[in-house]
C-alpha cells in the first residue's frame, strides 16, 4: 500500500499543473539563493559565521536526504534489503573518508556491492 | 575556450551527474508526472537534491509548503557557493544577467570543478570554459533523466535499484569530497543518523528540516575555531 501522493492546489489545477508546481516549489526555491548571490556578492563574505553555520545546515540536510533515500527508498530500490542498502553506503562513506579525492572509486564500489548484493538475493 | 571546458567535462563529471540524474527521471514517473516536467526540472532547477526531494515528497503526500521549504533549506547552500565562486567569473563590464546565467549553473559538480579548475584557464576566457562546462553536463543529465524516465521500469531489479541507489550514494560521496574539518564530518554523520527519527517523530514533511537545523547546529557549534588573524 503506497502512499497517497500529494495533490495538486484546486484552484491552480489543470493540464499545466506539473509545471507550476514544478516552477513554484522546486525552481524557485532553488534558483532564489544564485540570485541573492548574484545581488549581495560584494558584501557577503563567504567565510562569515552565518554563512558558515548555512553551510553546516545544508551539508546536514543533505545527508539526512541520503538517509531517508536509504531508509524508505522510492522505486525498485526498495526490492532490496535495508541491510544491503546500508552496506552500499557504508562502502562509499568509508572510501571517502579514508581518501576524499576518490569519489568515482566510491561511488562504484558502493554500486558494485549493492547490485552484487541484489543479484546475489533476488537470484533464487 | 568553450571546447576546452567541454573536454574536461566529458573526462568524467559529466558522466557522473548524467548517471546520478537517472534516478530523478524515474522518481518522476512514479509520481506520475510527465517526461517534460523531468528534463525541465533537471535544465531549470539544476541540483539533484531539490529534484529529489520534489518527487520523492510528492510520492508520499507531503505538503506543498514542507516541499518549498525543504528545498529552499536544501538550496541554501548555493548562496555562499555562489558568492565564492562569481569573482572567478567576473568580468569588468559584464551586465547583471549574464552574473544571473552563470549563477544558474552553479551546482554541486560545477562547483566544486570550477573552483579546481578555472583559476589555471586566463580570466578573459573563464565565462566561456565554465559555460563550456556546465553546459556539457546539464546535456548529459537532461539525456540521463530522460532515459531514467524510461528506462529504469525495463530493467532487471538489481540494475534498477543500482540505478536509484546512485543518487544518495553520489550525494554522500560529493559531500564528502568538500569535507574540510571535524564539523562538516559532524553534519554528515548527525545528518544520516537524525533524519530517521526525525522521520518516525515529526509529519508533514517538515521532519527533514528539523533534522538538518539540529544537525547542522551542532556541527556549526563543534567547527574548529579559526587561528586568530
């Protein structure tokens, strides 16, 4: 049983609906920071407190999305085991923090463990 | 110039990104939304996580407000990458949109590679390299999600889930990349551990804001202190 997804706004609702949604809840408010960039780039100093501590707060938000993509997974991503999904991550994590530069190295020893994993499950 | 940034793209990031947008591709067909809205978002929001979290919130019934907010904290970040890297790309007597059109771009990938690379290319011809750049990738993304969006339902179910898995997988290992000192290792790891009970305590959607103010905090608050000037 899969949740209900969200619905549109009544009084917007029609063909079109995805794309204002689409403009109004994913780009704007993405596209709203590079413009305040754009205004306040002489008087913002990229190493203020302020912006030190959004930055935390995104890097936090980010990971959390990882979390919750592992957790409760959309799509055939949850065919496969909560164990498994956490072992690929792990594999990943671990090659980063043992060497930051090796990102391709991580994400495909991360992949290989969750699609090995997988077809070692799901053959039989 | 532009050719140049093109190369270097094509060497691998733009590969990346292309992949790690499958997923977005496939996250909008579940929700049932059509193709055009997921190439659109992939050209037009340019940053794999507000795209993820659009989708992926719809597909469980959180509201629209919890969505904009979530994405807007999400995308935070942009404004201190973006001021960091404009006086690369700043020419005198570039006008207002073309500083919007560059800013545009700036996403993880873009980012982090512009600030590598552009220092090393003459700054008359930094523009058209980054634009070289980043147009290459969004390219290759806007064909990944398009292929996702078809795809990933044709797939034997390893793949597929290999497929999806790419972008928490690609997210964790670019963040970790930008990893400078012991607070951004704290905002990851508080990050993944509070999102889940964020998840089972706090509804609506807004559990992910909350997990990333306090998480984010308390990383901000165990950052080193830095040596006195």
């Amino acid at each position: 049983m899969t949740p209900a997804i969200t619905q549109p706004i009544a009084w917007l609702d029609g063909p079109f609906w995805p794309y204002l949604a689409l403009l109004l809840f994913a780009v704007l408010p993405t596209e709203i920071w590079r413009w305040l960039a754009v205004a306040f780039s002489r008087r913002l100093d990229a190493n203020s407190p302020a912006l030190e501590w959004v930055r935390a707060v995104a890097t936090a938000l980010l990971a959390g999305i990882v979390a919750k993509l592992i957790i409760s997974p959309p799509g055939a991503l949850a065919a496969v085991p909560l164990a498994l999904r956490v072992a690929a991550l792990a594999v990943t994590l671990a090659i980063m923090l043992v060497d930051r530069r090796r990102v391709m190295l991580a994400v495909l020893a991360g992949e290989a463990t969750l699609i090995a994993g997988a077809w070692w499950i799901l053959r039989v | 110039m532009a050719l140049a940034g093109m190369r270097d793209a094509l060497s691998l990031p733009a590969w990346v990104v292309g992949l790690g947008l499958i997923g977005v591709g496939s996250l909008a067909r579940d929700v049932g939304y059509p193709v055009e809205v997921a190439v659109l978002s992939t050209m037009l929001v340019w940053a794999g996580p507000s795209q993820v979290i659009f989708f992926a919130s719809i597909a469980t019934g959180a509201a629209w407000s919890a969505i904009a907010i979530a994405i807007g904290f999400a995308s935070l970040r942009f404004l201190p990458m973006t001021v960091a890297i404009l006086p690369l790309l700043k020419r005198p007597g570039q006008s207002v949109w073309m500083e919007l059109l560059l800013a545009h771009y700036v996403a993880v990938t873009a980012w982090t590679e512009g600030l590598r690379r552009l220092p090393a290319v003459p700054p008359p011809q930094r523009v058209a390299y980054f634009l070289g750049f980043a147009n290459t990738c969004m390219a290759t993304s806007s064909i990944g999600t398009f292929l996702g969006y078809y795809l990933i339902g044709a797939l034997p179910i390893p793949f597929a889930a290999g497929l999806m898995c790419l972008t928490p997988i690609f997210f964790l290992a670019s963040l970790s990349a930008g990893l400078r000192h012991r607070g951004d290792v704290a905002a990851i790891l508080l990050g993944l551990a509070l999102a889940p009970v964020c998840d089972r305590f706090i509804g609506g959607g807004f559990d992910l804001i909350v997990a990333g103010l306090i998480a984010g905090t308390i990383a901000f608050a165990l950052r080193p202190k830095k040596a006195a000037p």
